[in-house]
C-alpha cells in the first residue's frame, strides 16, 4: 500500500493550491482527480479579482485573463449601479493548469483520471480506496465539490445550503457595453439569486440563473427572451447547471485526520456565489496546516483545527457577513431593491456582497423608514 502525508481529493480551486502548500513544506502529498484532465467541467461564471491571482502566486498571463470587465448591478426597474471594482474574465481550465503546474513544481504527485470511491479511517491512519488503488494517508484534504464522496464516506452529513444554477454559453450575442458583466436582481427575474450576463469574448457571452423555490431553466429562458436586444441573435453553445452552496461553512469540516475545503465545505462568498477565491485561500491554508501535521505526526482534529483558526479572519467572517446580508435580502420586494439601488453607494454593495463593513451600510438604510425595519436591522 502505498503512503502519503497528505492526500488531496479532487483538483479544481480549493485542492490543487492545497496540494501545493503541502508539499512545498515537505510533505509527501498525492493529487488525485477522477476527471481525465485537469480542467474547468463544471459550470463557472469564471469571474474572480487579480487578488485572487495575488494570493495564489500566480501571474495574470494574458492566455488566463481573458478581459477585464467592470460590474454593474440592476434593479427590477430597469435602474443600475456601476461598481467601482474590476473583475477579470479567466479562462478557468488554464488557471486550473497553472495552479497544476505551480503543484507539480513544489513536489506534488498528481492523478488523473483516477476516482476516490471512499475513505475508512483506521488506527489513526486513513485509507483511500480509488478505482486504481488503496492508499494510506495521515491526512486527507477533501476538495471534491458538493457532492462530496470524502465527506460522505467520513459520515459527515452536514451540508451548505445549495442554489441551482443553470448557464447558456452563447455565441453572436451583441453586447450594448462588452466589457461589463451585469448582475440583475428581482423577485420575478431570479427568487432569491441573480441573473447575470458576463462576457467572455467578442460575441460571446455566459449568461446564467440562480434562484430558489423555481425552476431555474425557466427563469434562464424567460430572461433570455427578455434581452432579445442583446440575445435576440444568440445561439446556445453550452448548457450546464450546478448547485453552488450559499449557505456557508459547514461546522463540522475539520476532524481527526481530514479537513473539508472549498464547495465540499461551503467556502463560498454567499451572496455572490463567487468560490474561486475563498476556496483557492482555504486550499493554501489547509494544505499547509495538513502537511505539518502529518509531518509532526499529530493527525488529530485538535491539530487540524489550527485551519478553521486561520481561515476565519478574514475569510470565515466574510462568509458569515454576506450570508448574513443575504438572508436580510431574501425578504426584499421589488419596489424595496428598486428603494435600495436608490439608496446605496456602489461601495455599499461591494460591502454587501462581500460581507465587510455591514454596519456602515445598515446605519445609512437607518434613516429609510421601511428598509430600516425591514433590511437594516437584520444586517447588525
Ligand atoms: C454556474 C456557476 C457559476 C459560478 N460562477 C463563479 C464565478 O464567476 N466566480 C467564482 O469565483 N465562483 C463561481 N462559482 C463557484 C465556483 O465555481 C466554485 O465555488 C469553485 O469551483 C469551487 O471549487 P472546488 O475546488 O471546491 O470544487 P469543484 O470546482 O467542484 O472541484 C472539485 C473537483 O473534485 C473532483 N472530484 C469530485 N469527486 C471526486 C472523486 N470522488 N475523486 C476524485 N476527484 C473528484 C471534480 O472532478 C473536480 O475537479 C460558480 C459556480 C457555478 C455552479
């Protein structure tokens, strides 16, 4: 049987940087992904910021970033805000590659092709059972998305609330403003989520639902049919759907002899269901809390928690925050965001969205009798 400090399950934004971490301490790490090639298969709007790139130690390259784009939020009404923050188009797979690639450099064996089917913890080591192999691990990182066979085999049952998500890739779409991804809110256009038109290239544009309580594809279609000005020409080159955990972190996502990461554990910033960040974060900090551990010999859960102590300022909290602002905003009318995108500055929403500076922004609403009781208070 062969044996690792750390073994990493699945190889998207949370596990690939936590293999790296873990084996640039010195770790004996093994990547291991069932898809036959590291790449983006699941359905991304593939929007982060270059600070995401920052902390991964990546260079923006020009064959990652495909443009940059400005943010612009729009109310039921037609009315918008344009945010003062730039996000970056990626080519997800490639991203995915380089970051493969920065792992391999740092000493970590990478699998593809190669499913984990379930894991049994066993005298103080746990064992991997894969299509190809059993392996011995002192720690198991599980950054196998939402369905999570880590954390179903580890009988961890806990899970973050998850929205449906559907995307339509579209080709000779006419974009009014190319280089602005529109984010629309409404109780008729998306229950409890967004809709979103990003573009990705000339002519060719992500367009895609969230909401819960309705189908999501027939939210996605009437809002195609809605921007016929801007879709009316458009064909579908794509068409996925995912669920994105918007509930925020599981409790229960560090015990003896693993740690759950990224959608596995629900490090998504919920209220804009953005994951490639946070989880990319949440895979350095592990990777590097797994290796030690393994290397000091000391796999239990009390050691291991030292990554739920180190992810929660800022990140832990910012999930908090924005859920915190999410719940406040399930509630909402139209005529109430209509009142909101009136109200607030672009640096509100940012704040919102992110979950940072909550009580600056429910102090303004403060003063507006019916958003005061409403919304404001519920965001101190
Ligand atoms: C429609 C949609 C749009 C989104 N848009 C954005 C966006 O614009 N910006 C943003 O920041 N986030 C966005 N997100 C969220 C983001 O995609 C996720 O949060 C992020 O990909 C989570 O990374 P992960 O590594 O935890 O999981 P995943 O990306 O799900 O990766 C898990 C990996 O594990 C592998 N795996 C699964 N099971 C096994 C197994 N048993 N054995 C081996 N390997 C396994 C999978 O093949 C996969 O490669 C979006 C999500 C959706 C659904």
């Amino acid at each position: 049987m062969k044996e690792y400090d750390v073994i990493v399950v699945g190889a998207g934004p949370a596990g690939i940087p936590a293999a790296r971490s873990s084996a640039e301490i010195g770790a004996k790490t093994l990547l291991i992904e069932k898809n036959q090639t590291i790449m983006a298969q699941k359905p991304c709007g593939e929007a982060t910021s270059l600070s995401t790139f920052n902390d991964m130690g990546l260079d923006p390259k020009p064959y990652i970033v495909l443009q940059k784009v400005r943010n612009r939020v729009y109310a039921p009404n037609g009315k918008y805000l344009d945010l003062g923050i730039e996000a970056l188009s990626i080519n997800k797979t490639m991203y995915l590659q380089e970051l493969a690639l920065k792992a391999a450099e740092a000493g970590a064996e990478i699998h593809v092709k190669e499913r984990v089917d379930g894991i049994v913890y066993k005298g103080g080591v746990m064992e991997v059972k894969t299509t190809n192999e059993v392996y011995r691990a002192k720690v198991v990182i599980g950054a196998d998305g939402y369905n999570s066979t880590v954390a179903r085999s580890l009988g961890i049952t806990e899970k973050s609330e998850p929205i449906p998500t559907v995307i339509y890739l579209m080709v000779n779409v006419d974009l009014e403003d190319p280089d602005v991804a529109k984010f629309f809110i409404g109780t008729t256009i998306a229950p409890k989520g967004y809709a979103w038109i990003f573009p990705k290239s000339e002519g060719v544009a992500e367009v895609g639902v969230g909401v819960r309580g309705g189908q999501a594809k027939y939210y996605l279609d009437k809002f195609v049919e809605q921007h016929r000005d801007e879709l009316g020409k458009a064909q579908i080159i794509d068409y996925r759907g995912a669920l994105v955990p918007i509930g925020g972190m599981i409790e229960n996502n560090v015990g003896d002899g693993f740690i759950l990461i990224g959608d596995a554990a629900g490090t998504v910033i919920p209220l804009t269901g953005a994951g490639i960040h946070s989880s990319g974060v949440a895979g350095l900090i592990a990777g590097e809390v797994a290796g030690r551990a393994a290397l000091e010999g000391d796999s239990s859960k009390q050691r291991l928690l030292e990554f739920r102590k180190r992810y929660e300022d800022p990140w832990g909290e910012r999930i908090k925050k924005s859920l915190k602002a999410m719940r406040a905003l399930e509630s909402l009318t139209d005529d109430e965001f209509n009142m909101l995108v009136d109200i607030l500055s672009d640096e509100d929403v940012v704040n919102l969205a992110s979950g940072i500076n909550l009580s600056a922004t429910a102090k303004k609403l403060l003063r507006h009798p019916k958003l005061a009781l409403k919304f404001a208070r519920s965001l101190l």
